[in-house]
C-alpha cells in the first residue's frame, strides 16, 4: 500500500508504523519518507495534520474498532477513511438495523460517517495467508450530523443499550429514563431494533 501511495503527486503523506523491523524497512526501502514516519502505536498518535486528512490503512485486526473510535475522536478532520479490516469487523461497521451484525461501533460510525462495503479479500491474497476473510469499506463524513442531546449523552446510551442486546431496552437503560417513559412500546424493542435517529431522538429524553 505504501509503495503506491507514495507515488501519488503532490501528496502529503505520513506513514505510522509500531514495529521496529518494519520502521527500518520503510526508511531503506522508501527514502522519501524520511522524517515522516510516525513510530508510534496508532492508538497513542495525536492528529498526524493540523487540517483535513484523509485515513488509508491495513489495520491491524486485534485493534481495528479501537481504531475506528479514534477516528472518530478526528471525524471534525477526516472526510474519507479507506481500510482493510477482518470481514467480520467491516460488515458490522457496514451493517443494518435488525441484523446480528448490528451493534455499537455500527451506531457510532454511521452516526457520523457513510459507509459503503467495497469487496472482499481472500486470505491467498496475503503471504502469509492468515485464517480468516478480510473486507475493505469507505467512510465519507455526512455533511450534516443527527441533532442530539449532546454528543456524550449519545455514547453512553448507544453503549449501555447494546450491552444487554437480548433483553428488551427498559432493562438497560433502567436508570437512564424516567419509569413513565420506560413504559413505553418503544422500551419494548430490543436495542438492534432502533435506528440511528432513534439513539438520537431518545438522547432529548434522558435524564
């Protein structure tokens, strides 16, 4: 991926990179990324620019969501996000209400972002081949954001709703919500049953 995105003209490219043996391969093999190396966990890095950029990787699979939450943390910067990620991961941040793959990063990313699933990639694409299928999705911001109580409120409910997923949304979001309002059918719902306009209705009425 480097070696193409380096080629692009006019580009203003920084590559992050953890592992010591990878650092030191990029710096021989691409002299121009001298000096714009970041070797640092992704995790840990703060904005690499100080105004719109956009973010392309390979993610590691054993924290691409926590990547995608600290993209979010960017989203006011980052307008597009193309990644490789394990398919599972990719077709839950890609998925639909009422489906199983349906939960909290689905939320939160389509909260802020579209997100289009482009196409698989078979484990013989890699050498070597690991056990499972990869997915690449697109990110692009929307232009404009769901109205919500405050952009906290909406985590925390998001989070709590999904962590009983199960059980019908009064049993929750208990203490979130006034005993009147928790009577209503839409407290009946489970919480893949609501919609991203939904989480963000129910933020005016929380506690």
């Amino acid at each position: 991926m480097t070696k193409y995105l380096v080629q692009l003209a006019d580009i203003d490219f920084k590559a992050v990179e953890l592992d010591d043996e990878k650092v030191a391969y990029l710096n021989a093999t691409y002299p121009t990324l001298h000096n714009k190396i970041i070797h640092q966990s992704f995790l840990e890095i703060d904005a690499p620019f100080e105004g719109s950029f956009t973010v392309i990787g390979n993610f590691p699979y054993n924290i691409s969501s926590q990547i995608l939450f600290k993209v979010l943390d960017w989203k006011d910067q980052v307008p597009i996000v193309i990644g490789m990620f394990q398919k599972e991961v990719a077709e839950r941040v890609a998925a639909k209400p009422r489906s199983k793959a349906y939960g909290i990063i689905t939320v939160l990313i389509q909260a802020f972002y579209e997100v289009e699933y482009l196409f698989d990639v078979p484990p013989e694409s890699f050498n070597p081949p690991p056990k499972v299928m990869s997915g690449v999705i697109r990110l692009k911001r929307k232009e404009k954001n769901y109205e919500v109580k405050s952009e906290k409120y909406f985590v925390q409910l998001v989070k709590l709703a999904f962590s009983q997923r199960r059980k019908m949304l009064r049993n929750p979001l208990k203490g979130m919500f006034d005993t009147e309002v928790l009577k209503e059918e839409l407290f009946s719902k489970r919480a893949e049953e609501l919609s991203i306009e939904d989480f963000a209705a129910l933020t005016f009425r929380m506690r």
